[in-house]
C-alpha cells in the first residue's frame, strides 16, 4: 500500500538543485507534519553534510554525468545507469512513495525513470530560464512540471507546466538591516556553493582599494575550500572588517547585511536575493550548460535588478570604479534593491505544495 505522506525529492549534487528541494521538503513537513522525506542523490554531493541540519534522510543511488565528457566518461556513465536504475526500482519498492519530485541533473535521471516504470506520481522542478539536460529528457514522463521564469514555458507542454517561482527556504530574509543603513557598508561575495575561483582573483585583486578607499565597508566572501586559505591570507591585515568562509551556513544572516552581492548567476542565488531585495552584481559561470547562467543573469539584470559582467569583458580597474560608483551613490542601489524585490517569489515552495496536495490545510488534515 502507499503511504499518503511518504515524498521522495531526487536530484541535487550542488546547492542550485539541492536547497530548492529542501524548501519545498520543509513546505510539505509544514504542510503535512507526519510526512516521510526521502532525499536520493549521490555521494558526490552536498548532501550528506547539509540535509542532516534539516532532519532529512539520505539515500545515496549510482549515477553518472553524461553531458561534455568524452567518449570513455561517457560509456562508463552509459553503463552506470541501468545499475543506478535498478537501485531505484528497490529503494521505491521498499519506500513506496506517493510522488517522486525530480530536482534536475544527472542523479535525477535514474530514480525518475525507476518511478515511470512503477507508475508512480511524478513531477519536476526547474530552477533556470533554459532547463537542463535532465529535466527535458525527463519532462515527457512528468505529471507536473514547475518553473521559476515565464521564459522557460516554452520548453515543456503548456498543459502541464506551472509558474512558481524558485523556492527558497523559509525565513532567510525575515530581518533585513542592510541596504546602507547608516555609514556602514556591507558587501556580500558568493561564487556558489562550490566557490569561484574567477570571483575569488577578482576579489583579491580588486577589494583591497575598495577597503583602503571605504573605511566603513565590511566585506563577507565565500570562497569555496579550494581557495580559502589563499583568500584568507590576502585580507589578513583588515581584521574584522573582511570575513572570509569556504561555506556560509547561516545566509540568512549574510542577506540581513548585504548592501549590494557579487555573486555567480545560479537560480537558487537569484532565487534568494530577489526575494531579499538586494543588488547584485552577476557574474556568470561562462562553462554552464547551455549557458543558462548567462540567460539567469540576463532576466533581473534587463529589469533593472542586477548589472550582468561576463568574465572575458571584466578589468580590475574599471572593476573597481563601478563598485566605488555604486557604493558612493546609494540611491542607485536602493532604486536596484526596489526593483531586485518587485521579481521575488518568496512563496514558491508553498505554490508547489499547494499543486501537489491541494486537499490539504496547513496542519495536515484534509479540508
């Protein structure tokens, strides 16, 4: 028999697919409290580290990426799938799930395919403008698909595709002290859950003035492991004034100071400070898949929200003269932050948990 409260969210790997499914995790445990959530990806991820914090359990399942490997990468991924396939059909064997949500890339592809042949409910989320390789290989066999852009409709079948917005989780922007709060100035540098190694040069290079020039500015940098210790050292001698991180746990805190971001151009990013209402400078990721990144940075900076700089066109002098223009002209910021929050939907997750269980209230009975 399958359980009415038992939810599988697959996918993950980074934290663009992997946070937007624990917002809609922590929507349907709101919704629903006695449900059962399952959390299926693999080993290579972020997973294991970060959904234990929100009392999720993990199942790890045998996948591979296929998309711009070559041709030994690609037979080994070939022959991984049917195993990873096969784990799927005992993990829904077992679980007995009564929908299965597919968050995008590859360790999506074999529980997905594992809960078409068991006919079991299946529903994608897709947190880009242009989908990735997974969700539209994956959009055929989906009972529901959501979207976070208008733009992206035209990539799947209009009847079964709902604008929702990208969720977030709850309570990441509930206290907003930023946006040039009195003479203090805050500048938040994200290059992703991995960390950018282009962003963290250009740190290096180009904050140093920016400090030496602000006296009030306070600077928090995500770097990523590979490059912290580097980054760390080149802002030693500002003390407080610089905080340097391989990983920011609490973002909420983060957002609550940004004054202004410079950050990568992922959907979940986007997908925060929109919500927060903050300015950003976006730098997108020149290798993403179909250069979606570039199609993200592109729908808030066309809007009014956000600047959008390609890495090739970007010099550190001319860098560090547009952060000074913005920081010395703080209505420019304040009229981006107004335009930045007006293409939020902070109510996504709920939006999507609406769609799959409408006879639902919020304390888990039906209406």
């Amino acid at each position: 028999m399958v359980a009415a409260n038992r939810i599988i969210l697959c996918g993950g790997g980074t934290g663009g697919h992997l946070f937007p499914g624990i917002a809609i995790a922590l929507a349907i445990r709101k919704r629903i409290p006695e449900s059962t959530i399952l959390f299926v990806g693999t080993r290579r991820g972020l997973e294991e580290r970060v959904l234990p914090r929100y009392g999720f359990e993990f199942q790890p399942i045998r996948s591979a990426g296929f998309k711009n490997l070559n041709i030994s990468k690609k037979l080994k991924a070939l022959l991984i799938l049917p195993i990873g396939i096969l784990e799927g059909f005992r993990l829904i064997r077992s679980f007995k799930p009564l929908v299965v949500i597919g968050l995008g890339g590859y360790s999506a592809f074999p529980l997905m395919i594992a809960a078409a042949v068991r006919r079991v409910h299946r529903t994608i989320q897709e947190q880009n403008v242009i989908p990735g390789l997974t969700n539209r290989i994956l959009a055929p066999f989906a009972h529901r698909i959501f979207i976070s852009f208008d733009l992206t409709a035209r990539y799947f079948p209009a009847h079964k595709t709902l604008l929702t917005g990208n969720p977030i989780r709850d309570n990441l922007c509930v206290e907003r002290r930023g946006l040039l709060t009195g003479n203090v100035r805050h500048l938040l540098v994200l290059g992703g859950s991995l960390g950018a190694h282009f962003i963290n040069q250009l740190c290096i290079a180009t904050l140093p003035p920016i400090l030496q020039a602000h006296p009030e500015m306070h600077i928090h940098i995500q770097t990523g492991k590979a490059d912290y210790w580097k980054v760390h050292k080149a802002f030693e001698k500002f003390d407080y004034r610089v905080k340097v991180s391989p990983f920011i746990e609490e973002m909420s805190s983060a957002y609550s100071q940004a004054d202004l971001i410079i950050a990568r151009a992922g959907a979940t990013t986007l997908a925060e400070i929109s919500a927060c209402g903050i300015p950003a400078i976006l730098i997108p990721f020149p290798y993403a898949a179909n250069d979606h990144q570039t199609e993200n940075a592109r729908f808030f900076s066309s809007r009014g929200g956000a600047l959008l700089l390609q890495e090739k066109e970007i010099e550190e002098r001319g860098f560090t003269s547009l952060l000074n223009e913005l920081l010395t002209h703080p209505e420019k910021l304040r009229e981006m932050a107004k335009r930045m929050k007006a293409l939020g939907r902070p109510d996504a997750a709920d939006r999507i948990v609406s769609a799959l269980f409408p006879l639902t209230s919020s304390g888990g009975e039906k209406s």
